[in-house]
C-alpha cells in the first residue's frame, strides 16, 4: 500500500490526471513484479472508470448543499446518492475538475436549482486544487493497488 502511493500518489497529486499518471502506474506495476497481462488492461481501465475520489467529492458537495439549505437528508437518501455519485464518477474524464461538472446532476436528485448548485460547483473551483490533487491521488494509487491485490489473489489460487 505505501509503495503504491510513494509510487503513484505523488505523481498524480502533482499532474491532476490519471491519464497523465498511466505510465507511472504502468512503470510501478512492473516494479512490483505483477502479471503484465492483468496490469495491461487495468491501469489504463481503472485511469478511466476508478474515479472513487470523484465519487467522494460529488457526494461531500451535494450534501454539503443540502444542509446548508436545510434539506433534510436520511441515511438511505445519502446511501443513495453515494451510489450513484460512484456510478457517474466512471464518466468523469481523467482531468482535473472533472468531478465538478457533475455537482449539478447530484444536486438535482434532492430538487436543489440550477443556480444554487453552480455556486457550489465555483466552491470547488476554489478548493479544487487541493481537492482535485487529493482526489486524483486516491484515485491513481489504488489502480495498481487493486490491481496488485487481484494478481496476488491469482498467485495464491495457483498454489
């Protein structure tokens, strides 16, 4: 775990892009001795859907604006909205701000305007740097994480 993110973490922390940060995993996969015919298809795949920080943000930001307009929120509802939030992650593009242009669609689900939730989308522009380096570093990391735990499970099914 912390090979993978002194490894990755860092670098894509810096660039913001987990396309910018394929190589560097690709690199670190083959460091760590995985299997390249696993780690050939899942960096550049979990560069692309494993947006788990951008699901984080959706989810923060949205209910963030629920209460500060005083919509209540249950337990279910925001279960709900994590779900989904994860689900419409795997389209944010590998760039920085990605995860902000789907503020507005999470923000519908509870009836919040278009207006209101564009102030929070500039909200995070304002914190996006840390946040979107934060985010993009949990999200860079644990593609080869993931991906070195299922070739470890592989080399334990084969013995």
């Amino acid at each position: 775990m912390f090979e993978c993110l002194r490894g990755s973490a860092i670098t894509a922390f810096f660039t913001r892009s987990s396309a910018a940060n394929i190589p560097v995993n690709l690199e670190l996969s083959e460091r760590l001795k995985l299997d390249p015919d696993t780690y050939s298809i899942s960096i550049p795949l979990g560069a692309t859907v494993n947006m788990a920080g951008a699901a984080i943000t959706i989810s923060v930001i949205t209910l963030a604006t629920a209460h500060t307009l005083g919509i209540p929120v249950d337990f279910g509802t925001a279960l709900l909205l994590c779900v989904v939030s994860a689900l419409a992650a795997c389209g944010v593009s590998g760039v920085a701000g990605g995860s902000l242009l789907l503020i507005p669609l999470a923000t519908s689900l509870f009836g919040i305007p278009t207006e209101v939730a564009m102030q929070a989308v500039a909200i995070g522009f304002v914190i996006s740097v840390v946040q979107d380096s934060m985010e993009t570093a949990l999200n860079s990391s644990t593609d080869v994480l993931f991906t070195a735990a299922a070739c470890r499970r592989a080399d334990a099914k084969q013995r």
